[in-house]
C-alpha cells in the first residue's frame, strides 16, 4: 500500500490592510480553513519552476501572507483526481466568497507536499493582473474583513451542496455571476451576462419566465426601496446618494435589451448624472444600472443560499 503524504491547496486573499485580522486558522467547511501562510513557502520551493515561470512571479508566490487552505493527502509525487478535487473545492469556495464580496482579488492557486520537512510546489497558476478583473466602481475599493469571513462560513456548506446537486437555474446563476467577472471586460456584455443570471435566479426553473414576473420576484427578495449602495465602502468618503433598486430596476431591463438587439445605450442617459464617481466627475444612468445588476443578483444568490432546499 503507498504512503500518504501531506499535501495542501491554497488560494491568496487579501484582507482588509486597516481591519483586524481574524483568528487563525479559521475554519470554514470541508477540510477548508482560512489561514496564514506568510513564511510557509520560500522562493526555493519553486526552484522546479524556474525558466517556466517569471522570477518576479515566484518571488511574488513566495510573499503570501493569508490564503483558503486545503488540506489532504495522497500518493507523493502523483497528480490525479485527489489533487483535481481539491483545486475544485478551494475554487468553489473562492466563488462563494466574492457572491459574499467581491474583491479585486483573482482566483490562483499553488499546491506543495511535504516529505521529510521539505516542501515541494507541484502545482500552480500565476496570479493574473488584478485591473483584469472589470468591477463595476462601487466594488472597486471592497476588502474582505472577518464579518465576510463569517459570513463565507455561513454559506460554505449551502453554497458547495448547491453546486454538486442543487437545480439547474441556480448553478447557473452562480456560472453567470461569476462569469461577468472573469471572463470580459466589456461592460455590455457584462450587464448581458449579470441579466441572464437574474433571469435564471428568478424563474425558478428551467423554462423562461415572464419579465414582470421577475420583477416581481426581485421586488419580493431584495425590496424595491433596498438601496444598491448599503454595502459601497468607504460611502462616507465618496458621499454616494442612496440609489434604490426600484428606480433602476426598468432600466436594466430596457438597457439588456437594447443590448441583445444589438442597440447602444440611450444618448439621453450619458447627460443625466445618479452619482458622483470615485476617480472624479460623475457616473452616468448605465454605470449605475451595471452596479444595480451586480448588486441584484448577488443578494439574490446570498438569498437562495440562506433560504435552500434541494
């Protein structure tokens, strides 16, 4: 029989720079702690890497202070389904942590073993340019402190059920949310993307779904006079007036399908000012609808998570 070895998964975050840091290790679900690894991993440990990867990159993977950790333990020197799975579930909960928050923060990881007291990086993906990651500007200043943490607690469990066995329109959903994060940077195509989630969150099924109803739906979960803001840090700073869902809830419809008809936005809304903006000047109509989809469907999904059954 082969002898197990120790091995690990984790995935960098970033925390508040001016918050309290939580008590470590902090567990979450799984297996899965949030903990420090500042020190664990020394340039040396990549010494396997070097000429594949950027010296500056290694230095970089080495300087970790905090991360999701997974722990398990399988064959040394072997990758299979027991390494895949792992990497799956650090991926999952990171997913789940930015429909907590979402932060400026890319998905990467590296997994190392250890034999003997060595520690060998057998895997890993180089961390992407943060500015690659397209938030709509009330997210852009967010930073995970220990109440994002509880509350990736809180739903961990939930969340992970629902992505191996849940309906299909929620893991959607899920797909869709994420995915206007990650995988365009076009605003439009970003508003299109976050709609189709809303749209798959709120049918409550497999089969299309009216947009009055949807919007009723929205109103009967998140609330009409719930202003998108609640959660913009550093508000005070930036003076951000309440914007409330109901007076952008039409808009998004009518700017989606303006969208998927191939249409661009309204001429009259780049002249009407909803708020000023964080780098200066002010934000139109369409910047606010985008944040209002954003912040839609991410309290929709927190609600289904907190409310689930299969």
């Amino acid at each position: 029989m082969a002898t197990l070895t120790a091995k690990y998964t984790i995935a960098p975050l970033y925390l508040d720079p001016f918050g309290t840091p939580p008590p470590v290790p902090f567990s979450l679900t799984e297996g899965v702690t949030f903990d420090s690894v500042e020190g664990i991993l020394e340039p040396k440990n990549f010494s396997l890497w070097e000429g594949h990867a950027s010296p500056e990159a290694l230095k970089s993977l080495s300087k970790i202070t905090y991360a999701l950790v997974h722990r398990f333990s399988s064959s040394a020197y072997f990758q299979g389904e027991t390494e895949e799975s792992s990497r799956e579930i650090v991926h999952r909960l990171f997913v789940c942590l930015r429909v907590v928050k979402p932060t400026r923060t890319p998905f990467f990881y590296i997994q190392y073993q250890e034999i003997d007291g060595k520690k060998d990086v057998f895997s890993f993906v180089e961390p992407q340019d943060s500015l690659s990651l397209n938030l709509p500007e009330s997210e852009v200043l967010n930073h995970l402190n220990i109440e994002d943490l509880l509350m990736l607690r809180r739903l961990a469990p939930t969340f992970l059920k629902a992505q191996r066995e849940g309906p299909a329109h929620l893991r959607r959903a899920i797909r869709y949310y994420e995915s206007g994060y990650v995988s365009t940077r076009e605003a439009d195509l970003q508003l299109t993307v976050w709609m189709m989630g809303i749209e798959a969150l709120f049918s409550y099924g497999d089969e299309p779904c009216d947009v009055e109803t949807i919007k009723a739906r929205i109103a009967d979960v998140v609330g009409l006079n719930t202003d998108i803001y609640k959660e913009f840090e550093q508000r005070d700073l930036y003076a951000t007036e309440a914007v409330t869902v109901g007076e952008v809830l039409d808009r998004m419809f009518e700017l989606r399908n303006r969208f998927v008809h191939g249409a661009w936005v309204p001429k009259a809304w780049f002249d009407q000012s909803m708020r000023m903006a964080i780098s200066g000047g002010s934000l139109s109509i369409a910047d606010v609808v985008r944040e209002a989809a954003s912040f839609i469907l991410r309290s929709g999904i927190q609600h289904r998570l907190l409310n689930y059954n299969s």
